[in-house]
C-alpha cells in the first residue's frame, strides 16, 4: 500500500530541506514519530530529520533559509528549528551505537541510514521516508513497521534483550506506547522486559517520571499501570501501588482490592480531567490503606487515617522520584488528604458546619477534589453507585447555597494579630492565636456571620473570658487601624 500521501509532501519545510541537503552533498530523511503518527492518523508538530552525514551543518543551511533560529547541542550532534506553522524539525546525523553495560549513553560513530534505523527502539518508530529528489516521499521499512501498525503491536528492530538492556528506558516506552496507542507488546518482548527489569537501576528516576507522566495523561491510564504491574516493574518503580494489590479475607469477610479500585479511579478521573497532578491524586489516593489494614471483630476492615498516612506518603514518593516538591506536590497531599469528607458528607446529614469546614479546608482545589471524589464511587452494584452519585448532587448543591450566603472557600480570618493588640493590652503570644482560632471557629461553625464587625464582637467577648484587659484607647484604635 503506498503511504506517502499520508506524509504531508507538500509542507514547504520538506522541500526546503531537500534542496538544502543537495546543496550539501548529504541525504535527509524524516524519520521516527511523524512517519508513525501520519500513518496513524495522528496529528505531530515534531519533525525528525535524520542525515546521512552532519544534521547540525543541515540545520543551520535550513535555518538561514527559512529565517529561523538554530538550537545547537553539540554534545548530543543534534540542532533544532522552529518554522512559521509552530513545528519543530530536529535534524540529528545517521548513527551507530554501541553500549557499556553500566549505561544507557551509547558510544556513538556515524553509520548509514539503516544503521540509524537499527539503534531505534520500535519497529514502528523506525519508518522513514526520503526527502532526496529522486525518490522524495520513498518510505524505507526493513522491519515490517507498517505491518505491526496494521496488527497494532509494539516489536523491537533487534532482538529485545538487546533492545532493552542497552537502554531499559526503552521498557517503559514500550509499556507507554501500548498505552497511548492502545497496541499490544508481541510476547517475547513482555517477556523480555520482565526478564531484564534489573537493568532499571541504571537509568535516572528523573527518566522514569518523564514517562509515568505520558502513561498517566494516556486515554485510558490505567492499561499502562498495569502493564507496569504485570511486567513486574511496578514494585519496582511504584511499590507504593503494587502493596495496594490483593485481598484479605477474615472471618469470611473480605475487603475490596484497593489496586484495582484505585485503576478505576483513575480512570474515572481521565474522563474529565486532563489534569496530569489531579491523576496523580487519583492513582495514589489510598496507599496510606496497606499500613493502615486493620481487621476488628463486629466491624470488619478498617483503614483508620489512611488518608493522613497516604498524604505523609506522597512527599517521599515524589522526593524519590524527583517530581516537584513544590505546589504541585501540596496540592496531590491535599487532595490525598481530604479525599474522605465529601463521601463522608453523602453518608450522613450533611449539616451547614460540616460544608464550611470542607469549603475553608478544600479552597481552590474544591472542584478537584469534587472530582476526585465522584470518581471514587465504585461499585460492582450499579444501583449503589447511581445512589451515591445522586447524593453527591445533593452535597453540591449544599456547597453552593453555603457558599453564596457565607463566603468560605476563600476565607481570611477577620481578626488580625494587630488588630488584637490594637483592643487588648497584650503583647505577641499564644492568646492571640487563640483568640484568632476561636473566630474562625465560630464562623465555620455558624456561630457568627463571616463580617467583621460579628468577628470583633466575638473577639472582645473572648478575650475577656481569657483574662485580657482592653486598652483604654482600644476602641479608638481598633477603628484607626480599620480607617
């Protein structure tokens, strides 16, 4: 079947580089994703040129052509260009590789194009097709690329074990591809994969994140995670999730597997949200449950603060992953953290306090968390999990009168240190944070309307239960530092 109406032969940059690489004396070829993607369907902005000879020197002739910037990295032979449409062209020269067994960085010599298809990980990232003039648009397939697109299947070039313990990187792109792409890896590659997963402890965790990342924004995700479990990779990168698997059973009860709960969750989320942190809170929202497992007699299993546990959790995990400690890492504790208390709303009468406490607590992450835990209703029962979704509309809409009428997701205590010395006649201290906490307090709890001057009597009423003296001038300055 001929292919190369599929490569988009009249993008100008194609016929740019191919005049240039004659003028050059060298051959160019597109090669890898683009030519996968186009058969595929798919759209990609990414173009890689690979050269029979100097990418770099290719790069720059096409750069001063098209008016561009040229991204050199020496150190890797490549250079990038950026066009008009938004694509990106990485021009890198054909290569042979050769590897040490205590690295993924091959030792590199220059080599033909077949030899620069050899080196790629997939047969179906291994597709090229010409940009010389006399065969332009000629796809080059030694593999049997095209076939394994056909039959949706994820082969290596060479012999797998070869493939993967030169670059073991290349098992979970395997796993991720198969993910993304909804193919299947050929048997003797699972295989293979499983065999070699020691070659793991030489690659940078900083690597396996990148790719976790891919599989967790995959369509479906939870394919790759179990790709990753039945590879026996997963202990070894998420162990956290591969302890959630399997079920205990005591006095004939037995408690749900909290792997594959958690998988379903996840995929609930994928649904609605593409946001990468919040799948991340989906995967990861009970692993503080292994710890926790508890069986009591008259209750059966119990995970008492599983979700403190899971929460303290996360920090260590993305630490040793050398994911970002930073908001983002908050913001998956946060959602681990709080992930109980709309589901704990459904299951009794959901009173005003108990919705400003979550609405105060949640914040801005309160839709996130609302999706988080909607997709945490699973249930082999239909029935169950239509009823508990209703009662989650009835939760929202609690939120949303409560939130109208009180202000609280954004809440700011209406009583400030300052303004506490300003009436009292005290100094820095803990009555102050006590006078401040008994405020917000009894705001959450309905007590007093979220205004100031409700706050400031309450503060004054406190104050003097606590044994502190207003200042003569008290009034007089609160309304100063109010002016």
């Amino acid at each position: 079947m001929e292919y190369s109406h599929l490569f988009k032969l009249d993008n100008p940059i194609f016929q740019v580089i191919s005049e240039e690489a004659q003028q050059l004396g060298v051959e160019a070829y597109v090669i890898g994703g683009y030519v996968r993607d186009c058969i595929l369907g798919r759209n990609s902005k990414d173009i890689d040129v690979v050269v029979v000879g100097s990418g770099i020197d290719l790069a720059r002739r096409v750069g001063r052509r098209i008016g561009s910037n040229v991204s050199v990295y020496a150190n890797f032979g490549t250079a990038m260009v950026h066009n008009s449409k938004g694509e990106e062209i990485e021009f890198v020269g054909a290569r042979k590789e050769s590897y040490n067994s205590d690295s993924r960085k091959p030792v590199v010599t220059y080599g033909t194009l077949r030899d620069d298809q050899l080196r790629r990980d997939f047969t179906i990232n291994a597709l090229s097709f010409s940009l010389q003039k006399e065969d332009f648009g000629k796809m080059y397939d030694p593999f049997g690329g095209v076939e394994d697109i056909r039959a949706g299947l994820i082969r290596t070039p060479l012999d797998p074990d070869t493939t993967f313990s030169d670059d073991p990187l290349r098992m979970i792109r395997a796993i991720r591809f198969a993910t993304q792409l909804s193919f299947d890896i050929v048997p003797e590659a699972f295989e293979s994969i499983k065999r070699n997963r020691g070659r793991l402890s030489i690659l940078s965790v900083e690597r396996i994140s990148e790719e976790l990342h891919k599989i967790l924004l995959s369509p479906k995700p939870s394919v790759g995670i179990d790709l990753l479990e039945k590879s026996t990779l997963l202990e070894l990168i998420l162990p956290q999730v591969h302890d959630l698997k399997g079920v205990d059973t005591q006095d004939g009860k037995a408690h749900k597997d909290n792997y594959d709960h958690s998988l379903q969750v996840l995929d609930n989320v994928a649904k609605n949200s593409n946001n990468l942190w919040l799948r991340w809170a989906a995967l990861l929202h009970d692993i503080g449950k292994p710890s926790t497992k508890r069986f009591e007699r008259g209750v059966g299993w119990t995970f008492h603060s599983h979700e403190v546990v899971g929460a303290n959790m996360v920090y260590h995990l993305f630490a040793h992953l050398r994911m970002p400690l930073n908001e983002k890492m908050k913001y998956v504790q946060k959602l681990v953290l709080l992930h109980l208390r709309p589901i704990a709303l459904v299951q009794e009468e959901v009173t005003d306090s108990a919705v400003r406490r979550l609405l105060f607590d949640a914040g801005d992450e309160l839709e996130d968390l609302m999706t988080l835990c909607e997709a945490d209703i699973t249930s082999k029962n239909d029935r169950t999990v239509v009823r508990h979704k209703k009662n989650f509309q009835l939760v929202r809409q609690k939120m949303k009168e409560v939130e109208e009428r009180d202000n609280i997701r954004n809440f700011k205590n209406p009583i400030t240190g300052e303004l506490v010395m300003s009436y009292f006649d005290v100094s820095p201290g803990r009555e102050i944070g006590l006078l401040k906490e008994s405020v917000k307090k009894a705001i959450l709890e309905g007590e007093i309307r979220n205004d100031f001057d409700a706050a400031f009597e309450y503060m004054k009423a406190k104050g003097l239960e606590l044994g502190l003296t207003p200042r003569e001038d008290g009034e007089c300055a609160q309304t100063s530092l109010m002016d």
